[in-house]
C-alpha cells in the first residue's frame, strides 16, 4: 500500500505531457452540448432527497445521541427497499448491495447492530444474506482501513449503498488539514467511480454543535446530506433529526425513541422546542452580502489567532457595515458564525469561510 502511494505521488508530481492532457482532456472539458443522466435518487427523509448515487453524506452527533439507531433505520430502509422510521429507499435492482463498515465496535457489539438492522427490516435473524456485507475493522490501522474499502469495492459487483461508522478512524489527524482533504476525495472517488452512495458517521465536539475536526468542516462543505442527530433537552430518552446542511429541499424534523423491542420508533406529534433569539441581535435581518462583507473586512484572508482577538476582528468587521454592537452580542455572534461555518477552525485559530453557504 505504500508503494502504491509514493508510485501515485510521483506520477502527481511529473510533469505533464501534452500526451497525458490530451488523455485527462476528455474527462474533465465539459461543453454545453453535452448530455448527463440526474444521479439516481435513493435515500429520502419526509419527501426530501438526503442521497443519490455517486454522492455522498453524513450524521452526525454527540456520544449516547442514538446515531448507530439512526443509521439502522437507514440501513433497514434500503435492505427492504421501502420505508422505515422516516426513511424511505430504493436501489436499483443491479446495486441492491450494501456494504457496512464498522471501524468503533467489537464483533458483539457489531453483531447486535447487524441484528438489529435485519429486524427494523423484517428479515430473518437466523439467515445470512449475500446483499448486507458488514465488516469489522477496528483492529486495523486507518491506512489498511482504506486499503480494504478499496479492495472490496473494486472486487465487489452490485454495491449501491455503503456505510462507514466512523470516518474519523480513516484518518491519523483529525486536524489535518492535507489528510481530511486527501479523505474527501478519497470518498468522492469511490462515490463516482462505482456509482453509489456513500453514508459516512462523525461526532460532534463536546462543547458545541460542530463537527470535529477539520475532516468535519471538509464533509460539511463537500457532503450532499449532513445529519444532526441530537438528544432532546425534552425528554433524554428521545432523539432529534434534523438536517444540518442539505442540498435538497430541507425537510421537516422528526424525534424517535426507542422501544420495549429495543428498536427505534417515531414520535408521534413530537413538538420541537423553539431556540431561543436575542431581540438585541438581529440575526435574520443581516443578509449573505452583509455577513460577507463585514468578515472580510474582520478578518481579510489572514487566521486570527486567540478568543479576543476573534471577537476583536468581529467588532472591526461588522462595525464596517453598520452593525456596531458590545461584547455580549458579539460572542453570540461568534458562536452562530461558527455554526454556520462562516468562520472556521485553522490550526490554533480561526478565518473567514469565503466558501459557506448562508
């Protein structure tokens, strides 16, 4: 495997050919006469697209926040090709597979999951069937992690939908930089190059809302669907779904909790607690173009380093535009900044996300 990654690193770093542009041509020119299928839809969520072949997504959540019940509904939904919890799927006949990685989990606990997933499904627990694949990895290294991904998708026909719980053990670092985006297009490759969806697990911090992580802030750019799954401040026996960015048309949240049958149920007429806004901070009122204006004007392209030098950087940027506020609104605004991604992590410090999504 490593041989293989210093033959792929020396043929990136050659020069080029007027042989070999002329080859690489032809797969990246695209012209306007030019004719493409729409990615095939698989995955829904309340009438919402959340996965499409040659995409892929993500949940995410905090430790004891049900992800793994979450992502058996998924699982179950497209073993049976119909709907479970709130999920709906449909693989096409020729990708009917699926391929469960798991990197966390001793073979038991693996084992319970798998269980699991055929009952939410209504298989047979006690039948072993050639479209569910689940594989355990945790005592490998993330290096032979990838290396067996690959294999098995390179050897292995009929593959539409494949899970990986967690990506975080894909990967050495979690922050960095170079090796979450080496990760991300590791996955995009996969994703396009056999034609299937790739549904990818990763925690959020303890202390927030955010992924963890720069590998967190690449899936949140790059991913078609990422998932919020959050234990109700409610009830703490209950899970919320939300999503947390979405290509498609966003859909409406719903709760689960699980049942006598350790199974995974909705909540019927569940009412989803309202966050609270400060009148003093008018969040809604400031448009893309403004929040653009005043980070850049904050910020610049540089990474601001140390807590008062950010809300510093903020007090300069937003005072530009007219948004002139005192210390207690400009930590809130931080705090949404950074949950939307406008303002991100980069080694000790954060900058200015030219590339969100308001």
């Amino acid at each position: 495997m490593e041989e293989k990654k210093v033959t792929e690193k020396k043929k990136e770093d050659a020069a080029m050919t007027r042989e070999d542009f002329a080859v690489l041509w032809k797969t990246i020119h695209l012209k306007i006469t030019d004719t493409y299928d729409v990615p095939p839809e698989i995955l829904w969520v309340n009438g919402s697209t959340i996965g499409t072949l040659g995409n892929f997504s993500a949940s995410t959540g905090k430790a004891k926040s049900k992800k793994t019940f979450n992502i058996s509904a998924i699982v179950a939904a497209a073993l049976k090709n119909d709907e479970v919890l709130q999920y709906s799927a449909f693989l096409p006949e020729n990708k009917r597979k699926i391929l469960y990685v798991d990197t966390e989990q001793s073979k038991y606990h693996c084992h319970k999951v798998m269980e699991r997933i055929m009952r939410l499904a209504g298989l047979p627990t006690d039948k072993d069937r050639e479209d569910f694949i689940f594989v355990v990895l945790r005592e490998c290294t993330p290096d032979k992690r990838k290396q067996i991904i690959d294999y098995m998708l390179a050897n292995m026909e009929g593959i539409g939908l494949v899970i990986i719980d967690g990506i975080r053990d894909l990967m050495y670092d979690i922050n960095s930089p170079s090796e979450s985006s080496d990760l991300i297009n590791l996955l995009m490759r996969w994703s396009s190059e056999y034609n299937l969806h790739i549904h990818t697990v990763l925690h959020l911090n303890k202390g927030d809302d955010n992924t963890r992580g720069h590998i967190g802030t690449e899936l949140n750019n790059k991913a078609e669907t990422v998932l919020q799954i959050t234990k109700s401040t409610q009830d703490v026996d209950i899970s919320e779904v939300k999503a947390m960015h979405i290509r498609d048309k966003d859909f409406e949240p719903f709760a689960f909790r699980i049942n006598e049958t350790a199974l995974p149920e909705v909540v019927k007429d569940y009412v989803f607690e309202q966050p609270k806004q400060n009148r003093n901070f008018p969040l809604t009122e400031l448009t893309e173009q403004q929040h653009r204006e005043a980070l850049e004007n904050g910020f610049g392209k540089d990474v601001v380093q140390g807590y008062p030098n950010v809300i510093a950087a903020l007090k300069k940027g937003y005072a530009s535009i007219g948004f002139e506020r005192g210390r207690n609104i400009l930590v809130d605004l931080n705090k949404f900044l950074v949950n939307k991604r406008m303002i991100i992590k980069e080694g000790k410090g954060y900058k200015f996300n030219s590339g969100f999504h308001y």
